[in-house]
C-alpha cells in the first residue's frame, strides 16, 4: 500500500489453456496479435472467518464472463483464496457447476449453523445464461469457504414476458441471479439470520438461515414487480435502529438489463420486511404500472430511465443512480450516448423530512430531485468518513462514473444533503 506496487497476480487454474487465446496468428503474415479475451472479470470480496482451527483472511471471487476450459470440469466458476499472509496467498478452491451461468455476482460471507455446526459460508448468485444447450444462471448458491462444498443449490423458475397475457408485454430475458445478495445478522449474534437477492423478473428473493437444516434454506419472493422489470442491483438493508433487527427496510432498483425496453418507467422501491410479513413503504416510479398506491409514490423517473448501480445507505440516506440507455454494449460510444442522474431519499424522517424524500438541496437551500451526472455510473456510489470543515461536521460522496470522471458531493452529517460542492475532480484520459 506505501508503494502501489503489485505483490501478486492469480490465474485461476481452469483458466490456465485460455491463456494462448490472447495470442492469435495471422493467416496471411504468421504474425501473432493480441486478441481480446474474458479471464478473471469479476469483483472480489474479502472477509474474516474461522475455518479448519485458525482465523483466517479469505478472497472470493468470480469470473464474470470469463468462463474457463473444460480442464475443471465446467464452463463458469468462482474461486477462493487464503490471503491471510497477503504476501502469500494460498488456493482454497475453484467451483463450478452444471448449471451455474456467468459469475458477476459479489458473493457475501456469513456464519451459519447447519446441523450442530458452525460453518462459514459464501453467498451468490450466478448468470448471465451462456450455455446454449441447457438453461443456466438461474441458481443461487451456499457454499462452505474451508471446501467449496455446495451447501445449497437453489433455482428460479423464469417469467415469459413475450405472452399476450402479460400485462406490458416486451421481449423475455430469460430469468438468471447476476446481481449480489445482501447478508442480514437481525439479532447480533454474529450469525446470518436472512439473505437478499433480485433477479431478471423483478423479483426480491428472501432466504431464511434460521433454521439448522439446509431443507428450510429456501428461496422466497417476497416483492415481485408487476412488469417482471429485472432487478440487478445488491439490495441495500436499513434494520430497526433500536433492535438491529426487524422492520428491515430494504432499497433496491429495476431496469437494470441493457435488453430492458427502452420506453418503459422503471422504479426504486423501499420496501419494509417486518419477518412475517412485507409491505411497499414508498417507491418512485409509476403508480399504474407498478400496481401501487400513488400516496406511497415519492416521484417518478424518465422513460428508460434505468436503476443499475447498487443502493448505498449511510446517516439515514440511501443513495443511488440511474442511467439512460446502453452500458453494457462494447462499443464504448453508444454507452456514451446518454447521461444518468444522482439521487439521495431519506430513510428516516430527519429534521421533520418525509421517508422517501428528497435529501437534496442546492446551494440556495431550494430542494431539488436529483443531479445531473456528467456521464452515467455503473457502480455505487463512495462514502468518506466523517470529518469537519469548516466549524461543521461533513461527509464526501464520491460517484465514479463511466468515462472515468469522478464527481464529489459534501453532506452535512446530521442535516439535510446540502449541495455545496459538485464538481469533476479527476478524470482519467485514455
């Protein structure tokens, strides 16, 4: 960290006969180039936990699209690493499975008891669907981190929208689990006691782990969006301030699929999970579609205005973006074509606030809905710490977005989100 310098790079070992696929001979010249390739494209996590005796520092990551050769036995894996000595990482495992698609889901580490024991696990999801032959990606998975033993394999069934019977018809993309799940300790006992996750068909799946049989660990939906729009964002979970446990209040987006219509009003939801039951506490979008009460709504977004970046929740604001149009295409100036826009709503009432409000205010103290971003943002959004400034108590909120610019917004901790500073601070020219 004092340098930046790299300590190490991992290749995976299924991944090991792609290598050669990055240099390709021209048939013409016999001069080799470089070919462009997918290897290790998805994002890492990093946690503590107590396996085979000893405390240990583990890296868990996906693939994404870089489904690996036949050597391991499988087209998409995940893969752990000890890196307790981060000088020295060790191998733990690489998984894969018959039906498990693209690996782009983050996994999230927990403590369970199954049986009379306590394991350590992983959670995720997987897809994108690449397998042309069999249906993929629509599974969700429990995984021992000493072993890469699958605990539990679950799955979901997929959603026709392309019938005449749904009631906003459009082309069907087939169900899968490509975002990442939520891990919830509701009784601080350092054990997961819910997890969260969404997939295509706009549903928010809760899976209990209260139980110490792997039977009752099951997948439950608990809010389905009327439309089926698909959900890809990591649900963001608020517990009840004095329990740290239920009501949940639990933020996540739809829209996210860049095969998701271009033409249609997505939403963001707040929903509130008190155990037994669910309830929508308030949303934006529109009220028709989504089949709500128009006195829960707390506005609306632009046609094809998409939520793909993960909720953020920090001093009872939840953050997030939206964007129009292309992100995903590989030709990076369609994916320029359109902006995104930032937006900040109250968890809590603060100060008199509404939940679901508006936490944005200009420099004029006038409220506003949202900011216009310079590019659009994939990824959520960078909380800094606490610091003060200025005889007041601030908060900096970062958002890296797609062409490399990263734009800064300071909150006065304990107040509303005045806007006192959005500006471009870095950009990147490539």
């Amino acid at each position: 960290m004092a340098t930046g310098r790299e300590l190490w790079g991992w290749i995976p070992y299924n991944l090991l006969p792609k290598l050669n696929t990055m240099s390709a001979k021209d048939a013409f010249t016999g001069e080799r180039y470089f070919t462009a390739n997918l290897f290790v494209d998805g994002t890492p996590v990093v946690g503590d936990a107590y396996i085979n005796g000893a405390w240990k520092t583990v890296l868990i990551c996906g693939q994404g699209g870089g489904s690996g050769s036949s050597v391991g036995g499988g087209l998409n894996y995940y893969f752990a690493l000890d890196v307790t000595d981060p000088a020295n990482p060790q191998p733990l495992w690489e998984l894969t499975n018959t039906y498990m698609g693209e690996t782009w889901s983050v996994p999230a580490i927990g403590q369970v008891v199954q049986s009379s024991t306590a394991r350590w696990v992983a959670f995720m999801g997987s897809g994108y669907d690449n397998n042309a032959s069999q249906t993929v990606g629509n599974r969700f998975y429990v995984v021992r981190l000493d072993t890469g033993a699958i605990l539990v394999n679950r799955s979901v069934s997929n959603v026709n929208t392309d019938r005449s019977q749904h009631p906003h018809r459009y082309v069907d993309i087939t169900t899968a689990i490509p975002g990442s799940p939520t891990a919830v300790d509701t009784n601080r006992d350092g054990r997961t006691d819910y997890v969260y996750v969404g997939d295509l068909d706009g549903r928010l799946f809760r899976m209990p782990l209260t139980s110490t049989s792997t039977t009752r660990w099951t997948l439950t939906a608990i809010y389905t969006d009327r439309c089926n729009y698909p959900i890809i964002t990591k649900p963001a979970v608020f517990p009840d301030p004095s329990s740290g446990g239920f009501p949940l209040r639990i933020f996540f987006g739809t829209g996210g699929d860049d095969r998701a219509p271009t033409d249609r009003s997505y939403s963001f939801i707040g929903l509130q999970d008190n155990g037994s039951s669910q309830t929508t506490e308030w949303y934006m979008g529109n009220a028709t579609e989504l089949g709500l009460s128009s006195t829960l709504r707390q506005g609306e977004f632009a046609a094809g205005e998409k939520v793909w970046a993960d909720p953020v929740i920090a001093d009872k604001i939840v953050y997030f973006s939206t964007l129009m149009g292309s992100i995903e295409n590989v030709n990076p100036c369609l994916n320029l074509g359109s902006l995104g826009r930032f937006y900040a709503r109250f968890v809590e009432s603060v100060a008199g606030s509404m939940i679901g409000g508006s936490a944005l205010k200009n420099a004029a103290g006038t409220a506003v809905e949202n900011l216009q971003l310079a590019s659009k943002a994939r990824k959520a959004v960078a909380v800094g710490e606490r610091q003060l400034g200025g005889g007041a108590v601030k908060k900096e909120i970062y958002i890296n977005e797609y062409d490399s610019t990263i734009e800064r917004l300071e909150q006065g901790v304990g107040a509303v989100l005045r806007i006192t500073s959005w500006r471009e601070v870095f950009k990147v020219i490539r």
